[in-house]
C-alpha cells in the first residue's frame, strides 16, 4: 500500500493531479509542496530508468524550494498571502535551458558537466514563483531531431509504448509530464519541438507567440524560430505556465513590449460560440496517417456542436515551408553554434598528433563533441550562408518566409484561429528514421509554418489512433500575440474530449512500473 | 626585417598617381558594452569586465548600448553623412579565439551613416575635400597576447593569452571613399584626416580619443596607378597605424614601395601589411582578397535600429561646435597671427593650448610654453606633443613661478625636464634640486658689496649716470649666486646702493 498523507491522498493520486489541482490542494493544506515534490522524486526514481526523461535529478534544491513554500505558507501572513498560485508546484526543465546549480547539456557530448554561471530568464521566473526545479531533460542533442534519439545521452522512450519515440526534440519532457514524473516541464519549440512531442505523448504543448517569453538562457539553434512554451497535461496548466514565464524581458531583444494577456482567465472562458475556425487544406488528408485524419475530423465535430463555425482556408505557400525551414534553421544553427570551440569552456580535445593549434583544438573539439545530426545541419548551414549560394538558399528561405506569414494572414482574415493535425503520424517506433534525416524532418511539416511566421500554436490530445491505440494531436494556430485564443478554444476542446472519454486521455496509458512498495519504503 | 625595395618619394610621385582610403575605429566611451552591462573600462585587470554575454557563454542574447548608437549617430551628423532610418546588425562568422561568439556583430550592409564628407585642411591652409563611404557599428575584439615567441606574433608563440575586457566594447569603423587627387600630398593628407577624425570624435565627446590606447586605429589602404589612368591599381591595407605620424610615414612608405614592385613590372599583391614603428616600414601580414567569406547575415537576435527623425533632429542640436569653426573662433580669442595659429594647429597642440588658457594662463604665455618649450622636446622624443604627459596645470604653475619672479626662465625649463623625469611636482623640484631665485636681499646685498668692490671703476661709471654700465656687477652678483638670484632685483638693489635712480 502507498503512504497516506494525513489527508488521505495517495502519492499515485497526487502525481495524477494537473498543476492547477496540486495548487488548490497545496493551498487548502491538504498537501504540502514537500510530499508533492517527493512523490515526483519517487515517482521518477521508479520509472524513469524505462523512459530515460531525465539527465539529471536536482532533488535537494527541489525539496529545499518546497520546504521554503511549506514554511511560507504554515507561518500565515503577508508572505504566505503573496505566494504565487504555483508556488509549490514542481517542474521539469528542458536541459536546453540554463539554470545555475545543475549542468546543463543540450543534450551534447560538448557541453557534459558544464554548469551555467547563470540562470534563464525563465528559471528566474519559476524560481520567483517558488516552484521546484525537479530537474533537467533530455532531448534531441542542441534540439535537433524530432525523436529524442539524437541526444548524446541516450534516447526518451515513449510512455504509451517504450519502444516507441517520445518525439522531439523536446521528448523529456514531453515523455516526464506524460509518465506522470512532472506535473509541468518547459520546452523550446523552432520547428515543433514542444508541440510534436506533446501530440506523440498525449501531453500538452504550447508554442507561444515569438517574443511572448524570453529566450535568454536558452541555449540558441535558430533565435529567430526558438521560443520557450510550456509542457502540461492539461490546457489551463499551460495557461498557467505561459502567465508565470511570459512577458517582456530586456535581456531579449526581440521579446515583445507589452503585457501578456491574462492567458489564464482565456482558458477559463468556456465557450467558443460564433469562433470562426479555419481548417488548413494543406495540412491533412493525404500524407497523414488515417487514424491522425480520423481523430481530427472528430475534434472538428465537436467544435462545430459548440457552436464554433467551421471554415476551411488554403495557404498555398505551405507546401515550401520545410525547405525554407530547413535552410534559415541551419544557417542560423551555423553560427550560433560556433562558440562551442574549447576555448572558454566545455569540452576540450586536443589533436592526437601534429600540431597544437588553435584551429587544430578547435576542429578536434567539435569533431568529438558534437553528433552526427548537428554536424550536418552545421555544414548545411555554413553552405546556404556561403558567398554566391546566400541569395539562392538563405535570400529565397527569407522570401517563403514572407509567403508563409502572408498565407496566416489571409487565413486569419477568414478564420479567428487555425486547426490541423499537430503531426501526419503518431509516435514511430526508435530507430525507424535514425538513417533517413528527411523522413524525419517531414514529421514537422505541420508545425514548422507557425515557427516561420512567428505565430503561437498550441498542441493537446485528440484521442487515439485506431490502427496503434496511440495519441494523435491537434493543433490550434492563432494570430501572433492572440495566444489567449488557443487557450480558450484548447480548453473548451479538451473539455469535450474528456466528457467524451471519461476522463483525461493519460488514464488509458498503459501503466508504467508504478509508484511500488519497494520505493515507498526505500524512501 | 624587411627586405621590400622602395623608389624614392619623388620618383614614385613622377611615375605613379595615390589613390587612399581609410578604415578608421573608433572606440567609444560609453560607460558598458555594445551589447552587454559590462563595464566599457581600459586598462583593467584581464577577463574582469566580462560578464556571461561578453564571454560567449550558452544562451546569453545582444542588447544594444542605446548611447552607443546615439554617440555613433553624432559621429554621422558631424561627417556630414545621412542617418538611416532603420538598419540591422549581421553576424560576421570566423573562427578565432579573440572573438568570444566565433562571429562578429557588425554592421554590414545596413550602416547606421552613409554618403558624408569632411573638409581636411593641410598644413598651408588647402582644403581638401574626402568622400565618406559609412560609419557603421559594431563590437571590437577581446586582446591576444602571444607568449613565448621572439616578435610577439602569433607564429612561433608558445602559447597566447586572451584577454576579453575589451571583447564587445562599442566601435564605429567610418570608411571613406576612394581618395583621389591628392598627389605628392597623400602622406600629408592621411595623416590630417586621421588628425580631423580623432578631433572630431574627441570634440563630439563620443571617445577618449588617445590613439596610443587604440581608441582611434587606422587601417590605410594605398594602391598606385599610371598617370593618366582612371583603373584603380591593387591596393595593400596597413593594419592599425596607430599614431598620426605613422599614418603619414605608413602612407609614404607603401607608395614608395608599390612604386617600386610596378616599375620592376610586377603586380602589388592584394595584402594586409603590418607597420613596424622601429623601421618605419611594413612586412606583409595575411592575403586578403575580396572572396574572404564571412558567411554575414542579419544578426537574428538583434531587432533593427529605428533613428526616427526626431531624435536625429535632436541629437542634431546638441553637437557641440565643429572643430574647424572652433578652430577659426579660437583664432579670433587668442589674438594669434595667421602663422602663429597655423604653426600651433601644425604642431598639434590647440586643445592642449586650450586647456592652458582654461587653466589660468594668458593665450601668449600658453603659446609660448607649448611652442618654445614643450612641441620641442616632443620632437626629439619622437612623439606626438600631448603625448609628452604635460599637464595644463604644470605650465600654469610654471608660468606663475617665473611671473612671481620664484624662478626665472631658463630654471623654469630645467623644471619641465624634471617633471617629464618623473622627479614630482614643479614645486617639489625647484626644492629638491634647489633652484630658487635666491630673493632673500641678505645674501644678495652681501654679494652686491662684494661685486662692487671687486669693480670699483664699474661702480663709479654707474654713480656718474652710465646706468648701462651695471650689466658688469650684475653678472658678477648672478655669477656668484650661481643663477639663483632674481637679476631684476639685483639691478635694483645696486641702484639702490649707490644712490642712484634708474
């Protein structure tokens, strides 16, 4: 039997809670954030050795964060009183992300045992909020990959099927919130990497405008496509990240000035009465697998009972987005990723012979130290940029760019927000892609437009395939700096969905060694 | 060290026709980097104004230095140039240990200021006419410094040691134009543009200005070409010419030298060449052809650069007064002749003059100290006159000191050799070096008693009215007094003595 809390609840409830529930009970006091945080810890410790979600544990700061809340909250007053709604709650952070006390990776053998002398804006922010920091997770090496396999640490497994991938690059958290070892994980996404993630795993995931959270402290593949978004189990738990992580940062440059909207309350709207909704010709139908086609056009059903209008829209220029996509990305990727030389830290190689120059340590460095994925992205990139090849790669990428933020444009005229499949397929099995870069590059045809246009996107459980039994996604599109409307329309989906399944899709995942005896008691 | 054979000046002149150009940097002093909090301050113990942006470290982003661009802004009102409206940093990627990101951000082909001018005027007072190109912004390297070899250069170093304080501190690089025309007159208009460009940076308030820290480096370019022919011939680029002599030495030099290798029938080699200041001549540093390939893009971290119209409206009205208009209202102040002021611009000690007079002295004394006593000196030491270390305040209290009649002219230019020794204040050194005018009347009436007596015809002359005759006991009194004693008031006291009025 599991170990009660005086108020009765299990630690196999108490994981299965979404972040807003764990707040409302951490601030009746029928938890406290401690057992909250150790029934994470232990949960992790029991199966995250199938799902490898994670490439490091920070339990000790964790705990000590949740300690401060308990003695916050126990002592009263106006402390207790200034607490922030998630104060308490843990998270999970994407090892993409820099945070002080434990290494960061980018899932790259380059940067093993680095510790960062600074913390994200983001993490500040959590930090703020006084939300424990479970840990780090894995992903696709420098988030390049859509299946977690690239990461030098070993793959993510998929919760629903572990010989499955969790997607990527953001799999770790992905696969942590969807195997019930976090309650809420930070993401990037520059082609889709919270959002294809989220759709395989039945989680979650929120692309955010392009400027709406700060991108200082995430290590950059491509800054002008990289945003940071949150990885929940439920809408109003993205919401709720998105509101404590967003808003103006003047680290970042490009961060947007104004307020963010109260994402929150968008979510709790609960109607999408007299919405327009534009469904994507380019995106469905033929390329995606029946099952993907079949759960869509159920989402569509229900919204149209709500009372949402169904328009559907074309955007022609669709079709050239993963070319332009997979020429801005790595040129960008090129040059962000060249201070990684051995020089001022991180992995240093020196040559095996001849001499000892600086170019010399350098290519060694980089030869040993990154992967075969970022080394081809990287000499993708460095071609598209050279003289007399920029106008016809990196010149023409800029120009679909301007296309595909125009096609958005004339879409949102017809439509206040767009819907499509998150992916053409759900999760595939490890390994299936490994060798054929642009079969897995495809698997982002549907959510690299958003990245290219800069406009947010939000991804969650559209129910399962009927040939797999796995998690399809559907994605919600909506203008740039209108990110309320995914949640109020994701909220009101996801309320339909689960009215029709009983309950939320993650109770039918097949269950992962669970919270045991034997881990209670090695407490 | 270097072997390249040179034509003389003026056989390169009949031959071959100079074409200049210029890359001027000039470091700003804003108070933190271009694009980081850092603090922007030379001269600091290595790697301590750094901070995670300046270092490269994963994950940090750019944020532009607002007063960066307004200072490089001024710098294109005051050339004359037009202010972009809007325009974007790139990336200018190389591999290289002094840049922290292995890419630059750098204005490219969006400078902040294009299409100027300047008027240079020359030593006769010809005014000269040079096109400006762009002002464009962009962040300077950190230092390297390579230990263990016999030049100091990076082959044959043992090792090299970087230095990131000044990684990431703001510069604009003013391009000019091709330079044509200038003649025989080339080495002598380099020098005055890269003069006119500190002047003007350093009047704008925008750099500390002192090329001898690097805060104004010159990169020259020279290229020859037949009289008579419109082609521009190749060009070498001297890298960080860092004194305005050794512009205009430079300058000289490489067209003697491509003087040469055209008249032996080969072609100059497209190159960046280094400056030697012990030789006064250049080796050459690394090919550099037109195809380097930087791979730029625009910076994607970094939102484009807005200069609305109104503030550049507003930034327009605080410029402070042009040098050249200064330098005519200056003229008028100090009441100098027209070659009085030539010589003092020539000499390159207006502002130190200016400062002078601001000090306390009058426009005559000044004048007197910086050209009689100080550009000398500076001369001999082969280096540019403010570069002497001369404070304004040292030329007031030496003034004063020979107006008091403390000491006297010729103490008080031993005194200057004593402050440019390090030997302390000039008060301290008239103490230390015991060089007072001896002006106690004591010691002097004895000395007086004893010139007298020991020329007793002088004295006689002199009672009899032959006043002029008292140069005699006076030398005698100064003799005896080894120099020390005010001769005004010795030639006093002998009136005195012998009862008679001057």
């Amino acid at each position: 039997m599991t170990e009660q809390n005086p108020t009765g609840i299990s630690a196999e409830t108490l994981i299965r809670l979404s972040a807003a529930q764990l707040a409302e009970k951490l601030a009746a006091g029928e938890v406290t954030a401690v057992q909250a945080t150790q029934a994470y810890l232990d949960r992790i410790a029991a199966v995250d050795g199938q799902v490898n979600a994670f490439l490091h544990v920070n339990a000790e700061e964790a705990l000590a964060v949740a300690a401060e809340v308990d003695a916050i909250r126990a002592a009263g007053g106006a402390e207790a009183e200034a607490l922030h709604y998630l104060a308490g709650v843990p998270i999970a952070v994407k090892d993409l992300i820099v945070t002080i006390g434990q290494p960061t990776t980018a899932g790259s053998k380059i940067l093993e045992g680095w510790h960062s002398p600074y913390d994200a804006t983001v993490v500040e922010r959590l930090r703020a909020a006084k939300m424990p920091i479970l840990g780090k997770t894995n992903l696709d090496e420098f988030a390049m990959g859509s299946s977690t396999e690239h990461s030098a640490y070993g793959p993510t497994r998929n919760p629903w099927d572990l010989d499955r991938i969790p997607g990527g690059s953001g799999g770790g958290s992905a696969a942590a919130v969807a195997a019930f070892e976090a309650p809420l994980a930070l993401g990037t996404d520059t082609g889709g990497s919270i959002r294809q993630p989220g759709a395989v795993t039945g989680t979650v995931g929120v692309k955010p405008t392009y400027g709406s959270v700060s991108r200082y402290g995430a290590i950059a593949m491509a800054s002008s496509l990289d945003q940071i978004g949150p990885v929940t189990r439920t809408v109003l738990d993205s919401a709720l990240l998105h509101q404590v992580i967003g808003g103006h940062d003047p680290r970042d440059s490009t961060s947007l000035p104004e307020p963010l909207a109260d994402l929150v309350a968008a979510a709790k709207t609960g109607n999408v009465e007299g919405l327009r909704i534009g469904i994507i010709k380019e995106l469905h139908g033929e390329g995606y697998q029946a099952g993907v086609e079949n759960r869509f056009n159920d989402a569509l059903e229900l919204l149209k009972e709500a009372g949402a209008e169904i328009v559907e829209v074309s955007c022609p220029n669709f079709q050239y987005a993963l070319g332009a996509y997979y020429l801005i990305m790595p040129s960008e990727a090129s040059s962000n990723l060249a201070k990684f030389d051995g020089v001022r830290y991180g992995l240093r190689v020196l040559p095996e012979d001849g001499p000892m120059t600086i170019e010399r340590v350098m290519g060694a460095t980089r030869a040993a130290g990154f992967g075969d994925e970022v080394k081809r992205r990287i000499i993708l990139g460095t071609y598209a940029l050279s003289a007399g090849y920029y106008d016809a790669y990196y010149g023409s990428a800029q120009k679909v760019r301007t296309l595909v933020q125009r096609d958005f444009e004339a879409a949102f005229a017809q439509a206040d927000v767009l819907i499509s499949p998150t992916a053409p397929t759900t999760a595939f099995p490890l390994g299936e892609k490994l060798d054929d870069p642009l079969a897995m590059y495809l698997n982002d045809v549907a959510t690299i437009p958003a990245n290219l246009a800069g406009v947010p996107g939000l991804s969650l459980p559209g129910g399962l395939a009927d040939e797999d039994g796995l998690p399809v996604g559907i994605q919600l599109l909506a203008p740039a700096r209108e990110d309320a409307r995914l949640y109020r329309v994701g909220a009101v989906l996801e309320s339909l969905l689960e009215a029709k399944w009983g309950g939320p899709l993650l109770a039918q995942a097949p269950a992962l060694g669970a919270v045991s005896l034997e881990t209670q008691e090695a407490k | 060290m270097s072997t390249d054979e040179i034509l003389s000046f003026d056989e390169a002149m009949e031959k071959y026709d100079p074409v200049l150009g210029f890359e001027v940097h000039v470091e700003l002093n804003t108070k933190t980097k271009m694009f980081s909090s850092a603090p922007n301050v030379f001269g600091d113990e290595p790697n301590t104004n750094v901070n995670e942006v300046d270092l490269g470290m994963p994950g940090v982003l750019p944020v532009v230095n607002k007063t960066a661009i307004e200072s490089s802004i001024k710098i294109g009102l005051a050339l004359n140039c037009t202010i972009a409206e809007s325009c974007r940093f790139a990336r200018k990627n190389y591999f290289y240990p002094d840049t922290p990101k292995n890419f630059q951000t750098s204005q490219y082909d969006e400078p902040i200021a294009y299409d100027g001018y300047l008027d240079i005027e020359l030593e006769d007072g010809t005014v000269f006419r040079v096109e400006i190109e762009r002002a464009h912004m962009e962040e300077d390297a950190g230092k390297l410094t390579h230990m263990g070899g016999a030049t100091g250069r990076i082959q044959g170093a043992d090792f090299s040691l970087v230095d990131y304080n000044r990684a990431g501190v703001p510069l604009v690089e003013i391009v000019t134009k091709p330079i044509e025309g200038a003649g025989s007159r080339a080495p002598e208009l380099a020098k005055a543009y890269v003069a006119a460009i500190r002047e003007i940076v350093k009047n704008l308030g925008v750099s500390d200005a002192k090329m001898e820290r690097g805060n104004v480096r010159c990169d020259a370019n020279v290229s020859l070409r037949p009289h008579g022919r419109e082609r521009f011939g190749i060009r070498s680029e001297t890298k960080n010419v860092n004194s305005l002599r050794a512009v205009e030495h430079a300058v000289r030099y490489e067209i003697q030298r491509h003087a040469a290798v055209l008249s032996s029938g080969n072609p100059v080699v497209q190159e960046t060449r280094h400056w030697h200041e012990d030789t006064r001549t250049t080796t050459s540093g690394r090919p550099k052809s037109d195809a380097d390939d930087y791979r730029y893009f625009p910076e994607p971290d970094l939102v484009p650069v807005v200069a609305s119209r109104e503030w550049v409206e507003e930034l327009r009205a605080t410029l402070p007064e042009p040098p050249a208009e200064r330098r005519k209202r200056l003229k008028a102040d100090w009441g100098y002749s027209d070659l009085e002021f030539r010589d003092v611009v020539n000499a390159g000690v207006l502002d130190e003059i200016e400062e002078t007079i601001a000090a306390g002295a009058s426009a005559s004394v000044a004048r007197k100290w910086w050209m009689g006593e100080i550009v000398g000196r500076a001369k001999a030491a082969d280096v540019d006159p403010g570069q002497l270390g001369v404070q304004a305040a040292t030329v007031v209290e030496l003034s004063r000191m020979v107006e008091a009649g403390k000491i006297n002219n010729k103490m008080a230019s031993q005194v200057l050799d004593g402050v440019l020794a390090g030997e302390g204040t000039p008060e301290e050194i008239v103490e230390k070096r015991g060089l007072a005018v001896v002006s106690d009347d004591g010691p002097l009436l004895e000395a007086i008693d004893a010139a007298l007596a020991a020329q007793p015809d002088v004295a006689d002359k002199i009672r009899a009215g032959k006043v002029q005759a008292i140069g005699a006991i006076v030398g005698g009194v100064m003799k005896a007094t080894r120099g020390q004693a005010d001769a005004g008031r010795v030639k006093e006291l002998i009136l005195e003595k012998l009862g008679v009025t001057a």
